[in-house]
C-alpha cells in the first residue's frame, strides 16, 4: 500500500463516532481529524484515534492534507456540510439521507458537480449481504418482472422520542427502503398515498404506511414506525421481499442468530450492520466505509451513484405530501 | 348428549368435503346430507359418511329432520343458498365471505334474520389460538389505544389460477384480515386506498396493497397476494400486528413448526388449519365446526356475531372500488 | 350420539383440572366424578363442573355408572391408582409416564391385562400435528432406513423447583421423547449412555445428556434439561429430527407464531399443546381425550397402544443407571 | 500504511482460491505466491491474482521477500508444509484443523516453537458475531458456572461424498465446535463417549453423537453429521448454546435472512460466512484474514492462542478412539 486515504469525519453521534473508530482501524485509512460542535465528545474521540479535535467544521476542511471526509451530522446540517466540504475539494461520504428535502438535495448535488470532487451516500443497505443477495436473486433473467415489493422497517419508541424533532420517520429510516426498493426493482416510484399517526407524543410521527407505484407497473407496500414498544426483540425489524413473474426473492432481518435468557426474558443483538466484536467494528458499516477508502484511492465508481440516492428523496417528500393530504401524490422529478 | 345435530352440508369442494368430514367424526352431529351439482362427488362423499346424497340444494333442505347446514359453494351461490336454507328453517354455517358484495350480503342477512334461524359465517380465524390470543392481548387494558395494524396474507399463484374468476384476491383471502383487523382492533376500517397488479394472467388480480384507517385514528396495511411461485414453503404466508400505546402483540404464520428435507428441497406442512392426523382431521376448521354444533344445539350465542361478518364487506367493496379508482374511498354502511 | 361416557379424573393438579374441563366440554362425554387428596381443589372443581366431588380414589371407583378414569396423580402414586382402577373395571387413561420404573410397570400392565380392562397412557405428542405429521413423513418408503434421529425438550428451572423430588428429568420430560423416538424410528433402543449434572439445587438434576442405539442400527441422541432461566421465551423448546438413506424430516416447537411485546421485552404463548381459547381448552391435550373417549365408546383401538408405552420405561430405567454409573448400560426387557 | 504484508498461498481448493481473493483485495495485504500441486488451478488463481504460481510449495516458501503463507490444503498434507514454512521463518496462518490427530498436531507445534514463526489457527467462528457475542455473553460474571453446552454441525451428504476420505466428519467439520465450546465454556472437555453411524457409502461416517464432560463440572452434547439430503435449506445447520447458574445464551445458524422462491422450492443462501457481495469476499472469513494481516504487521497477539486450537486435537481423537470402542474415554493430554 502506497499511500494511505486522509480522512476526517464531521459529527461525532452514534454514526460519526462508530465512522471514526473504523477508519482508525483501517489499514488503508489515516484518520487526521474530527469534528463536533460539542466540545467534549470532540476531545474524547480525538483522544481515542489519536486524531486533530476541531469544533468547527471549516476548521477542519481547511486542513490541506485532508482527501476525504465522512459527513455524520443531523438531517437539516447537511447542506452547510457538504457544500463547504465540496467547495474545500475533499471526497465525501454524507450519512444518509442526501438531505432532508428535494431542493436541499438538489443543491448539494450542484455544489458537488461544480466542485467535482467524489461523492457517495452513505446507503449501508447496499452493503448488507441479505439486501445485496436479494439485488442479484432479482435481476431480470431470474425474476422476471416485477409485480410487487413490500418494504418494513420498524423500530422502537425510544428512537423516536431520541431524534424528536431532529428527524422524521422518513428521512431517519424511510429512505433506507425507498432507494432499496428502487435499486432492488430496476424502477423508480412515481405515485405514492401515504397516512400516517401520532398517538405517543414524541415529537415525530408514530409510523407511516403507504402505497406505492413504480414505473415499471409494480405496486409497493411501505411500512414504517417506530412506534413499538422499546422490549422489541433486536429493537428493530426490516424486510422486503419481491415478486415477480419468474420467481421471488425476500429478506427478514428479525432473526440475528444470538440470543441471551435471563430470568426477565429472552433478548437478542445486532450482528449485521455493527456489531462489535474482538474490539473493533465489524458488519455492513465497516464494509461501506472499506469500499469507500478503495474507491476512493482507486478512483473506481462507487457502488451507489449518488444520482439513485438523490432519487429517492423526491419519493420521501411526496409521501410527506401525501400524508399530510389524505390523496395520492405523484412524484416530482 | 341426548341429542345429536342433524347436519347437511351443500358444496362439497375443498372445503365442503372436510365439513363432511368432520361432522361425521363428531359425536354430537349426524350428517345426514351432503349436496352437490356434480353426481360423482356427491356419490362419492356419500358413500364415504353414509350421508344421504343431493344434487339438488332444495331436495336436501326439505328434509324435516334435517337441523343445520354448511354452505360451502363458490361465493357467488351463497344467496340463493343462504336464503333457501334460512326459508327451509335450518341453522346455517356459511363459509366466508358472507357475500360477493355488500348488497347481496345485506340481502342474506335481512332473509336470515326474517326466518329467525341460527346464522354464522365461518370465519376461520376466530377459532385460531394465535388470531385469539392476539385478539385478547390487545384487549384495550392491555394495548392501550391501537396505533398501526398491520395484515399479511399471501398464497401461491397455482390458488390464483385454480379459482380464475370464480373469486377474487378480496373475497377469497381479503375478508379473512379485514374481519380480524377490525375485531382485534375493536374498530371498524371507514377509509381505504388500494392498487391491485395484474401480470400473470391468471383471471385475478395477482396482488393488492392497501391502506386504510380505522374509526378509532389507527391506521391499517393491507398486503394480499397470491403471486407467489409455488415452491413457497407451506403455499402461504400470513402475519398481523398491532401496535398500541402500551404493548404490541403479533403473530406470524410462516413458521409451522414440521419440515420436510429431500434432495430437491425443504418443504413443509399445515399444522395449525385442518391438519389431518390419524385418520382426522384436526385444527382450526374442526374447532369451529365443534362450536357450531355445540352453540346449535345448546342454543348458546355463536362466536361471531354474522353482523361482524357483515361489517367487512362493504371494506372490501370499498378496497376494490378504490384500486379500480385509483383514490381513496370512503366505506359506506 | 345414544350413550355418553361417563367418566371421572384422579388427581386435579395442573393435568387433571384441564382434564375435568375438556371432559366437561365433550359432548360424548359426562363427567360424574373428580377426586384429590386436597378437599379445597376437590370442592372447587366440582363446583365448576359439577361432578361429584371424592377425597379417596376407592369411593370414585366404586360407582357403578363410572365408565372410564383419567388417572393424573404424581408418578409415584400411578400404581395404586392404575391397579384399583383395572380391579374396578374402569376403562383408564393414565397421563404419561406409565410409571416411574420398569417394575411398576410392569405391575401395572399386568394388573391392567388380568382385568381386560381398555388402557391408554397419556402420551400427548401422538396427537400433536408436528409428531404425527413427523411420524408420517419417516415411513419407511419415504425416509429409508433411519441414520441418526435428535431430541430435546429443555424447559425452565421453575418447573424443576415446583417438582422438586416428585418427579425427574427423565420420567417427567424424557418419557416424551423416548417414546417419540421409538415410535418415529419403528425401532426400540437397546444400548444408551447418559451423563448428568447438579448444580441448581432445584432437588432434580439440572440436565441430562444422551447417546443411544438403536435395534435398527441406527444412532440417537437426547438433550434433557430443565435448567433454561425462567426468561425462557415461550418456558420450553421441544424439536426432533431422523435423518434417513432417503430423505429426512424435522420438527421445531420454538416458534409458536405469536408474540407480546412490552416494554420490559418480548414473550410468546402456547397455541399448540392445551391454548384457552373462546373459554375452552383445545389442542393436543384435547384431541387426546376426544380420542380416548371416542375410542372407548365404539371399541376401536387406542392409537397407542400401551406395550408401546412400556417400553420407554425401561430405556428410562437404563438412562438413570448410566447417568449413576457413567458407563454405557444395555436396556433389560 | 507504510508497508504492506507479503503473503503466499498454499493450496488453492475452496479455501485457498478464497484466502487469494481476499489478501488481494486488503490494502495491508500483497498476495506475490500461490501454490498448489494442480498446475492449472495454479494458473487460474495466478492470472486472476497477478501473483507469481508455484506447483512445489519449497519454491514458495523459497521466495526472501514473502513474509506469511496461508497453508490450505488437506489434513493430512498440513505437517509437511507447515513445518517447511515454519522453517523458512515464514508467519502461518493454517485453516484448521491444526493437524489430522495429536502426535501430528504436537510436532507442527514443536516446530513452530522452535523457529519462533508466529502461528494462528484459522477458526473461522472466533470471527463470526454470533459466536464472539455468545462468548462475551457466557463470561462468568454474567452466566454464573456452566451447566450444559450442545453444539450441532450439520451438513448435506454431498460433503461427505466430496470429502471422500479425505478428511472425516471429526476433523473437518468438528474441530470447529470442540474448540467452540472449550472456549466459550473456559473450560477443557476431559472425558468423552460417542457413536457413529455409516449406512451411506460416502467414504466417511453419516454422523457422530456424543456426550462429554468438562473439567469445570459441566456436561457437553455433540451432534455432528452430514448425512442430510442435499435440498437442506442453506446446505447446514450449526448451533451452540450454554446454560449456566446465572442466565444462558445460545446461537442458531439456521436462518441466513435471504430466501429465493421459485416454482420448485424455497432455498437460501449464505450471509454471514463468506458471502460474495459487490464482487468481493466479506464476512467472517474476511474478518480473520484482515485480523491475521494487522496482527502479523502489528506484532500484535492473534486473538487464538494456536495453544487452544491444540486443545482440541486430543479431544478429536478421544471422540474417533470412543466411537470405535464404544466406551467412554478419557483425553489425555
């Protein structure tokens, strides 16, 4: 290995600071610096990976060594982030979502083609080997065409009451399944109906169920919430499956193969998309943030073109629409 | 027991011929009449119970001693059926649906009630321990106040095919979970949208998803197939959740508990509906027919209320007026 | 129906009130009688079902109407039971195991031939559609010849405390599966090497693991423990599987389809052995006694039959005597 | 990265042409030298490599600059190369087992100590989530002493056929939960008693169940086979689970979460080993060669000692020795 990615990471929550300690244990990656509004949590990841604090974010982006930076801040920062990030050069990986509306995304994607610098969205489904298996199981020859795709992702309260109004259902989880739905139907949806509920007052929505139509002619099902009751087993549970013409194929995250009984009842573990074991992070994160050092010294694409990830934005504000109107939507591209 | 039921069963299909079946095991039945238009089956289900056999409907229900019948003819024959049976004095157990549409529903109903004999639809699901249990673990001191449901049944194309236009994905498999959502959430569906799907030529529809919402602010997803290819382990799926404010209680079906393993695959077997087991035929169905002998007889109320029954027809009429629409419909009682 | 089977329940624990119930439900049958050595629960389960209520086993039997006894008493007191029963002239179902030694057994068996009296003892997995459909899938033509066959039945350490030294893994829990395994492979153990472990002080083993042959050639093996913490969803995990020159076959008894979920985590339920549900008892344990009762009113044969029962019992003796000796024991017969 | 490792290969089957896949996909990695006796599967792997193909792993290992070797060949073949590579000061990594019996294993050992290499036995699961969660979730301050552990690796009868004799169901599919459960246990397995079965022909055993004890007081129950028919869902089955005094943890393989539905069945695939997503190898497999590759730069501990990996030999041995004499057998060590 000749030379090493120099990587920063902005935002050090749940997201940033997990991105932090897997490039620190990257042997292709040197992390150099880190970045969070709050003061404390900035000197606490600098002082586990070695790498420069910064509270400010051009701080950070000035640094003249700097190639890449992953993005990990909350929806509605995005734009600032990426924008200075593109404009200072650097290739970025951005947390999904692109942003949390359409005309955000837009301008972000301006200011990334203007800049030309690399960009990828942080879409860990594609990353995830049952998703991953399910794309390739629905390649035309073998399915056939679509005819529907049903996508869940349910979490628990506690996540919702967590963000409050920090995200939405949607744009928190809701895109994972719009651009898994799209990528994995070779189509992209073009008319949504969507209601939604607020019973628990968390401050966001409680779930959102919806109807979908692709292109293709294919009908979708959308279920979200994060309204379950926080003893959830694995505290989530995602699926999707598709039917078509020549075969079918479905994924169901609910079971992890790890249990632990106590006295109090039987509880499970994450070993999919984090978990931590022998003291790193292993799992469908590390894996994305592998494939983005690679490419990104390589110069070889990205898996995800960020043009699939900023389609599934519109979707995402047409559902909102819907939700809020009580009628169908169509998707405005 | 003093006294058996004197029981005839009219249809005698997949489902006719096991309510001959189990009539004639059950101790406080005696079948004495079995019907239908084609000669060999009858002959053939008569010889096998020692029931007396009809081609005829009406020569069936003019026998005096005769005390009940099972209608189980295709959904388009239930009124003349129905109305035949309730004008001859008899108690009726209907197979779902009640009706094909909600006029003829209301038609049967205003014929059996100005009869004023027995009258209850065979809604299979009451008399299965993971729908019951679910049904009393959401009862509101429990749940709490129910936030999203969500329904699941999906069969095999080879259903789809068998029934052409016989029936329909609502009718045959849709009323089963618009009468279990509405009973589990102790609330009636007055609003719903829907999209069907219709690529594999079978005569029906292959697919329909569904939102709807509930009078009590909960909102419903609806997912019926029957396009799933064959080799689907056990012919079918099914699930529904509730999710309320203070618990969440569900069951998923897929799961049977038996397995099969040969060099062509694994594949499994019923164990909860009508499973046969030496030489009977146990489970849900005869759960349900056991009831309605004993209730019949003891003149104790039937689980089921038929105006329950009722109420999940004009649902469907609305579902598939809405994906005939493609807009949301409002239910009209 | 002409006649209805009047019979009575010995012994009101957890067995045997469920017995009264389902018994008191039968339409063919007619409970007259209940008894145990405890006045409050006699008093109480008369009351609900309106039999007539006995303290002493020897006043029940003399009735001279009573037809048939369940006989539900901890092992150790089937002897005296079983044998006054036969001596009465009683038709008897006896709850599994048939005793708690090979001797006893014996004793019993021939107390039961001398009388002529119709026996059955309680081996509920011959009337669970997971077993039964198990059961018909290893036939020979379709399984071959049997290479290795697996049981567990694991439950919480509970039910170990609540029995303390009345029962034991094996007589309690192994009875089951010895009989399941010999029945499934059409073949009888006649070689088995056991060990055992105490560490819970429950005042029964904890565990007790098994390696067997059988007459066939073919090799077993056992996990016996009832040391799960109570947390354990559902209380028990119960699967078997052969594996055959043709094909093999398998049951899981994990999933039970339906779930609760609470904020302190996620539980399940019975809907398989004796579910409540709509007021009644149904399931396994009922259709047993359905059968029982069937089978003695029209003189059929018992679908078990009661050498097959036996002859677990001295499989179970040889377990105990290598768990104790730490050697491989042949089974005497 | 100032320096990356350079590695050879040797033997380039299923787990060799996956070793040369990987190491040529790890920024740390340099793949220069693969070997294997077939010259065309040599040139194969080569070509796709860019690495210099060896027939005679002498010349490999001959080679001044390579600094480590994954030996991937046959049981019986890993003495020869392990001590040749051992005494061209080469670092190994040997895809378990350690060697085909105990004296074997010893003198890889002795000649690894002697040349001071540094040495990691390739056992995959101490890389897998659901084995290292169950093994932190089985640390004594949470599950108390150990009672029982059972262990199950299942295959498909075409292994077995594949194998021939080359290898034996002990040693290529049961060194994985023997030392699974010696460390998850943190405790040795001392005594043992097992019987096999053979009615297949496959050139090895169906299938080998076993009984064992460990030093700490606990009881073991081993299940191993690969006798099942080939349409096995997934084409294994493993599982593991502890109970101890305090809770209890186990893992359950069956479930991949990926399922295809066609007309002919339902099948899986996998998604946790070595699943091939985005055109590379991720998951467990990976993960150990990525630990070997840091660990061997690093100068760091590999995470199994090879001492454990030798603590299972003898094991292996008692269980082979047990089977043939049908007596339970101490391990001697």
């Amino acid at each position: 290995m000749s030379k090493a990615l120099k990587v920063g990471v902005i935002g050090l929550g749940f997201f940033g600071s997990r991105h932090a300690r897997i490039y620190n244990d990257h042997p292709a990656a040197e992390l150099i610096a880190v970045c969070d509004s709050d003061p404390e949590r900035t000197a606490l990841v600098a002082r586990e990976t070695g790498a420069q604090g910064f509270n400010d974010l051009r701080a950070l982006l000035a640094l003249p060594d700097l190639d890449a930076v992953s993005i990990c801040l909350p929806d509605r920062l995005h734009e600032e982030a990426a924008v200075a990030a593109a404009e200072a050069g650097k290739a970025i990986l951005l947390e999904k979502p692109l942003a949390h509306d359409s005309a955000t995304a837009r301008r972000i994607v301006v200011a990334v083609e203007k800049a030309g610098v690399r960009f990828m969205v942080g879409h860990i489904l594609r990353f995830d080997p049952r998703y991953v298996q399910t794309f390739h199981a629905a390649a035309p020859e073998r399915l056939g065409a679509p005819i529907h795709l049903r996508a869940k992702r349910n979490g628990i309260r506690a996540t919702a009451r967590r963000l409050g109004s920090s995200s939405s259902i949607l744009f928190y989880m809701g895109v994972h399944d719009v651009d898994a739905m799209q990528w994995i139907a070779r189509s992209r949806i073009n008319r949504v109906y969507a209601q939604k509920v607020e019973l628990l007052g968390t401050g966001n929505e409680d779930a959102l169920y919806a109807v979908v139509n692709f292109e293709n002619g294919a009908i979708g099902n959308i279920d979200y919430s994060w309204a379950w009751p926080d003893g959830l087993m694995n505290g989530f549970r995602s699926s999707l499956e598709i039917v078509g013409t020549k075969s079918a194929t479905y994924l169901d995250c609910t079971d992890q193969g790890f249990y632990v009984v106590e006295d109090g009842g039987t509880s499970g573990g994450d070993t999919h998309l984090w978990p931590e074991i022998n003291g790193r992070i292993v799992g469908d994160l590390a894996d994305e943030l592998d494939h983005f050092v690679k490419a990104t010294l390589s110069g070889k694409s990205y898996l995800q073109d960020y043009r699939e990830a900023f389609d599934a934005i519109p979707v995402l504000d047409a559902l909102a629409q819907s939700a809020r109107a009580g009628l169908p939507v169509e998707v405005v591209r």
